[in-house]
C-alpha cells in the first residue's frame, strides 16, 4: 500500500476519535474514601483504662462539664455516659444520687449546652414548664411530661412566672406585655410619697369584691375582699 495513502487513513482515524470525545478531557475518576483506621487490642486497652480514669471517684454520679442533661455513672472506676429525658437537667446535689431534675431547680450557667430538642404539641421540650404561646395571655401555661401536655390556668391577678416556673403578681414576673397595666387595665394613681408609703387601695369599677393595692404607690396588685361586703371606707375610689 502507497506510504501516503496509510498516513491520510491513520490521520483520518484520529480526526475522528477526537471528534467522538469533543475534544475534551477525560474526568478524574471518583474513588471511594479509605476506611477509618481501627485501633490494635493494645490501643484498645489504653483507651478503655483512660476511660476508667475518668472518674472523680470510684462511684457515684458526676455531672458533665459542659451539658446540663448529660451526667456519668461511675462503678468501681467504670464510667458510663447517661443522659436525662429531654426537657430535664441532672441534679448534681448529690454523687450518690442519680436524679434529672427541672431546669428551674438547677443552675446551669457554667454548663449551659443541652440536647436537641424533641417538641410536641404545647411543649417546646418532653418535659418541664413552658408558657403559652400567645404572649399576650399571662395566665395560662404549660406542664409538659414525655410529650402530653398539661393547660394550667393561675389564680386571678396572677401571671406565669418563667423564671421560677409558678404564678406570681405581675411585677414579679417582669415579662413584656403582662405588667400589672395590662393585667389589671389598671394605673395606679400619681400621689404624694407620704400616702405611697400607706400602699393606698382603689376600688376595681368593674367588681366590688375585688380592689387593687399600690404597693409603695406604683405597683398593683389586685386582692379581694373577704368579708364580702363590698368595698371599705378606707379604699380609695378612682
């Protein structure tokens, strides 16, 4: 065959064999990643004595150093991780008791991570105390116990108090939108500092059973009579 006709077919070829590819590079092929190395059993030993250092004493119960709901039980030197039911904290009062208590019983400021949350219906959290979603409605919240929950409703004149978790006046609670003013729609008075210091009373326009206290002539607080007849002499009217 012609020397000059092999080298057109041969260039021919190649012309095409680029063509069939676009003229672009092959991708690098995607390998799977290597395996995790795995510890010798003499590595294994290592970590398991480390592990049964770790405790403070022999036995007890040890709170985590940075999450509030983990805690460690200790057995003759042997350590096991626990962790409390969501919504509760360990209560690390005690190395000899193994207790989850509320968040509102233990202070958690130096270890203050907790688990992920698993909320329910009204519950933010399984378990624990939590207020109604409304912010608007003071006097009604939430007891939550693995996921069911429980409406509660305070006694008159009372708010939901989240930091202790029970009802209080309105000043107590200190929480936006639930001041005595918008609890009570009511203002106490602007009067001397002489008949502040007597915590003067005024009668409620609405119900002549109930009257309101301003305490030191600014904060009210609404009680009632128990007498039940009607408002005293000594109640000042608005």
């Amino acid at each position: 065959m012609d020397v000059r006709l092999v080298a057109i077919i041969l260039c021919h070829i190649a012309l095409l064999s680029g063509q069939s590819t676009g003229g672009r590079k092959r991708p690098p092929t995607t390998t799977a990643a290597a395996p995790r190395y795995r510890p010798t059993a003499v590595e294994d030993e290592e970590a398991v004595d480390q592990q049964e250092s770790e405790c403070p004493e022999p036995n007890g119960f040890f709170a985590d150093a940075s999450q509030c709901d983990k805690y460690y039980a200790c057995s003759d030197n042997k350590i096991t991780e626990k962790l409390c039911p969501d919504g509760m904290v360990f209560n690390d009062y005690s190395s000899q008791q193994e207790k989850c208590d509320l968040p509102l019983n233990i202070d958690c400021s130096q270890r203050p991570a907790l688990q992920t949350p698993q909320p329910a219906e009204h519950c933010p959290r399984q378990n624990g105390y939590f207020a109604h979603e409304n912010q608007n409605i003071c006097d009604k919240f939430y007891y939550c116990v693995d996921g069911k929950f429980n409406a509660i409703t305070c006694p008159g004149g009372l708010v939901y108090n989240e930091k202790s978790g029970i009802c209080t006046w309105p000043d107590e609670a200190k929480k936006k939108g639930c001041s005595s003013q918008d609890v009570f729609n009511f203002r106490c008075p602007n009067v001397t500092s002489e008949i502040a210091l007597q915590h003067p009373r005024y009668a409620n326009p609405e119900d002549c059973q109930f009257f309101y206290v301003c305490v030191n002539g600014d904060t009210a607080k609404e009680k009632r009579l128990q007498n039940g007849t009607g408002v005293q002499r000594s109640v000042r009217k608005m």
